[in-house]
C-alpha cells in the first residue's frame, strides 16, 4: 500500500540547532528510494507502507547514533486505494483551485 507522509523528527538534548539531524535523516530517505519534499517543519515523503515506516525506524536509530539521547517525531499520514494520487498531484489540485 502507497503512503503519504508528513514527518517531523525532533532530537531533544543536542541543543537549539538539529539541522545536522535532519540532514542525517533526509539521507535515509534518500537511501531508502523515497519521495521527499523538505519543507520548513519537516518532510513529505511518499511510497510503500512498508519501506516508509523502515525508513523512519531507521532515521530514529541514526539520530540516537549521532548523541542524541531523546527523540520526538510527529507524523500525519494518509493512504488511498480508489485511485493513484502522488504528493505532486495533491499539491497541483490546491494550485488548480487558486487559478
């Protein structure tokens, strides 16, 4: 089953700046084969069920790895079986709207 993602992970103890993590986990995503958008508070991701919740698992063992010793992640997401629609389509039927 397709998935798509709204993600937000959080470190707590690392100090103010998480970018490094970020950039950590987006490099996951990467490696996983997934569809990422970043935005300001987190990233959209699409695929499979399977390989997105891995690729999360992983980006929380990543950034536990890089020192930080708690971590809080926010997720919304949504799946669709009566059609295909992708995050771009998503995004082009709001676009379509304001037109």
């Amino acid at each position: 089953m397709n998935v798509i993602m709204d993600l937000c992970i959080v470190p707590l103890g690392v100090g103010v700046s998480v970018s490094t993590y970020v950039a950590e986990c987006h490099r996951v995503l990467q490696a996983a084969g997934l569809k990422t958008q970043l935005h300001a508070y987190g990233t959209n991701i699409e695929g499979d069920w399977d390989a997105v919740m891995a690729a999360v698992k992983q980006c929380h063992e990543r950034v536990h790895a890089m020192g930080a010793p708690r971590v809080t992640t926010t997720i919304k997401l949504g799946t669709r079986i009566d059609r295909s629609q992708s995050m771009a389509d998503k995004v082009q039927s709001v676009h379509d709207q304001l037109t």
